[in-house]
C-alpha cells in the first residue's frame, strides 16, 4: 500500500498487516498485574486492509479489535480485523472495492452478479466495542453493530432478536444505566432525518423505542443519560450522501443555525426539552446529571465539525476543551463554563457513576497546544470538585489512547479503580498502561508491553468477566 497521500494514516496512524496472538512468554509485564482484574481490556479502531481511494479521519477504515485479556494475574493479547461483509468482499476479490463516506463509489455489477456486498456504504464496524447481556459487539453509526465471540472471531450482523430493521443505523455510543443494566441507545436512517432513542433490558431486549423528529438529520454521535433523561446534542453538522456519491464535500457546518440540546424523558413519557445556544460542536460527553431540579452535563467542547477532509490544511488543529453546561429547565437558560484549558478528547469516567454525581473524569489529553496528527502523549484527570487537572505525560512523542476507568471490585471509590489505555512510545514501543486512577504522579503501575504496534484508534472498554475460558 501507498498511503503517502493520507495524513491520517501515518506514524502510528498507520495500519499494522498482522494478526497477533501473543501469550505469557511474548508479553513482558513490567510492575505488577493487580491480581483481582478478571476481564479484558478492548479497543477498536480502523486498519485498512486494502489501499484506500479516499480516508476521511475518524469515519473510515476496516474496523480491527485489539484485546489484553486477564486472568488471575495472567495476561494474554489478540488482534483481529472484524469479517464484515464488505472486508469479506475485497478479500474475495483482492483489491479495494468500495470507497468512503467522504466519496462513496458505484459497487461494480460484476461484484454485485458475484454474490458481493452490493451496499456502497462501507459498515467499517470500527468506532466502540461493548459487552453487554454477556454479549461483545463492535458497533458503527452508520449501521447494525457485529457480534463477535470472545476470542474476537466475527459470527455477524446482529439485529436485536429482529429490533433492528433493514436501513436502521445503531449510535456507537450507547450508555449502560448503572441501576438497572438497560441500554439506552439510539438509530439513524440514512433515508430520514429523525431520530429514535432505543432502550433495550440488561439481557439485550428490546424494551421501547422513543422517536424525536428533526427537519434535517444532524451528525449526532453520542448522548448522556441522567437518572431521568437522554440528552443530545445536535449541532448545525450535516453529511450529504447525495454529494459524498457525486464525489463533492458531503460535510457542512452551518453555525448561524446555532446548537439545540434536546432532553428526552427516558420512560417515554412527557414532553421533550429543548435548549438553543451558540453553534458547537461535540463528539463526546464526559458525564453528566441532575442536581437541584438543573441538568448538568460534562462533555468535550469543539468550536466547529471536525472533519479532516481537507487533510493537511490544519482542520483537525481545532481546540477541544472539557466544558460544563447547566440547563436550567425552568428558565430554559444555558449556562457553559470551561473546566480546563488542557488540550482533550474521549472522555470517560467510572461506569458505576453514569448519569449520576461524580468527581472525576480521565481523557485522552495533550500538554501541547492540540493534539494533532501524532495524537495524544498525555493522560489527564479532570477533577470536577477542585477544578485541577493532572496529566501524565507517557512521553513527548508518545500516542496515549482512549482511558478507560476499570473499576475495583474492591472498592465503592473512583480513585481505587485503574485507569487503562493502549500506548505507543517511539522510544520504548507498544504497552498498555495500568495507572492509579488515585495517583496522577508516579506513572503506571503495570505496563503489559506488547511486541507488535497498536495504532491509534478509537473506543475501548473494559469487559467485566469476560476471559477466554
Ligand atoms: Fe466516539
């Protein structure tokens, strides 16, 4: 592959060719395991197979799930691409068929006549893994999310036992309530421009299905729950695909439409709230709750869509700040107030404390003005009590991924947790870190280093219980 012309696919941007299976006597632990983690650590991410035609960063890209299981102080690591049908189809054919969602290309008939993936829209299963009701998926917002068993082989497609209907778009960032193990998550159809809030049971059953109607469908990625509410964000950011189909900038950002906050009642039941302000943009919430009868949400602010189409020109240098808005249902007020100057993106914190009152938020974060093509070298700690933000810095060059908080099952306290992510160090190679989540000072506790690269990517949980058998 030549993948000069693509900024986005360099440095640790870069796809690795290989899938690994590294065990006890290839990983070198470096500290110590803590002994009572029982699960596994998953991160997804694009990794081209084939010679892309067109990338746009963070849409596109074979999606590839990167894995460090443990066990009774036992480490094991795996990596596979996910076999969606259209990976299955270049394979078959050997060569890069379909295009982007930045310049959709006509499925050639002899592909289609073959008994190929004939859809043009890539369903790159590359954005969010999550096990839930003892089931792991990688998911994608521009369509069904795929099953995978544990040791990450791809079963398929799945539908939520027939929840799902032909054309529905599942969110890659569906929220777990922390009380009752329910979903809540949310579809798109690439044919309309409304919006369906979908709740399924802690067993993965679908339970109801709250429509919310908009004149133009919005790129909405994420949402929030609160104990009584299902927040978005839609912002004046919009994707053409009868432009990405005639090879045109399918983005816009139309900021004189301002940003509206819309708050569903999660049972179904009363009006939908909606709040106007400033145009912003988000990709993603940090937290956030109800306190004093005021919604207050946690999340990381963008002045503008952050789309890299214009690769190179300096787009993706946009300022990401963790921001704090506070609607006030009564007088309909937004209030929005920065939280740190730090340089941040995917934000999250201890699960156990989703849409509920908390301290502490961790991100992917930059002790340089952006974090820009060389991604991350730094994780930070936000503390929402005192204001303080801590970084840890994993290196000058180094790339720090998404970090997740994978709670003690010990301990009730966000500070006992651990605070995971994968990262790379020109200078000392591929690792997951293992941080205190109690002690931004002294660095990692434990680094499982890996001999093979894990580029950058996107989502990663942690799987409670889930091993290899
Ligand atoms: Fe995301």
């Amino acid at each position: 592959m030549d993948l000069s012309a693509f900024p986005y696919l360099q440095g640790n941007y870069a796809p690795v060719e290989e899938e690994s299976d590294w065990g006890e006597n290839d990983l070198v632990i470096e500290g110590k395991v803590p002994e009572s983690l029982v699960g596994a650590f998953m991160r997804d991410g694009a990794n081209v197979a084939y010679q892309p035609n067109h990338y746009v960063y963070p849409l596109d890209g074979d999606g590839m799930v990167h894995a460090v299981y443990f066990k009774d102080g036992h480490v094991e690591y795996k990596n596979r691409w996910v076999e969606t049908s259209h990976l299955k189809t270049e394979r078959k054919f050997g060569k890069t068929i379909y295009g982007s969602v930045g310049k959709l290309l006509p499925v050639p008939q002899e592909v289609i006549d073959a008994g190929g993936e004939p859809s043009p829209i890539r369903n790159t299963a590359n954005t969010n893994i999550i096990y839930h009701g003892e089931k792991l998926f990688t998911m994608w917002e521009g369509g069904f999310p795929h099953l995978l068993n544990n040791d990450l082989s791809t079963v398929g497609l799945y539908d939520y036992d027939g929840a799902l209907q032909a054309g529905d778009a599942l969110t890659a960032h569906p929220k777990v309530c922390p009380d009752t193990g329910q979903l809540i998550s949310c579809t798109q159809r690439w044919d309309s421009p409304n919006y369906w809030v979908q709740v399924f049971d802690k067993a993965g059953k679908h339970m109801r299905t709250i429509p919310v109607e908009f004149e133009r469908k919005g790129i909405i990625h994420d949402l929030q729950i609160t104990d009584n509410h299902i927040i978005i964000f839609y912002a004046p950011a919009f994707h053409s695909l009868e432009q990405a189909m005639k090879g045109e900038d399918p983005f816009h950002w139309e900021p004189e439409r301002g940003s509206k906050i819309i708050v569903i009642p999660r049972d179904g039941k009363g009006k939908n709230m909606i709040f106007e302000t400033d145009a912003f943009f988000s990709w993603h919430y940090c937290n956030g709750f109800e306190v004093g009868g005021k919604i207050i949400i946690d999340y990381v602010w963008i002045s503008s869509i952050p789309f890299s189409q214009a690769q190179g020109t300096g787009v993706e240098k946009q300022p990401r700040r963790m921001y704090r808005m506070t609607l006030d249902p009564t007088t309909k007020k937004v209030t929005n107030e920065q939280v740190s100057d730090v340089f941040c993106e995917f934000s999250r914190v201890d699960e156990r404390r989703m849409g509920k009152q908390y301290r502490y938020g961790f991100a992917a974060s930059s002790n340089r003005d952006w974090g820009d093509a060389h991604g991350y070298n730094c994780t930070g700690r936000f503390d929402f009590e005192t204001g303080e933000t801590k970084l840890w810095e994993y290196g000058p060059e180094a790339n720090a991924g998404e970090p997740v908080h994978v709670p003690n099952p010990d301990s009730d306290r966000e500070e006992d947790g651990w605070i995971m992510c994968f990262v790379h160090n020109p200078e000392e190679g591929q690792y997951l870190s293992i941080l205190s989540a109690g002690d931004f000072d002294n660095g990692p506790l434990c680094k499982v280093r890996i001999p093979s690269r894990v580029p950058n990517g996107f989502h990663a949980n942690w799987m409670q219980s889930l091993t290899l058998g």
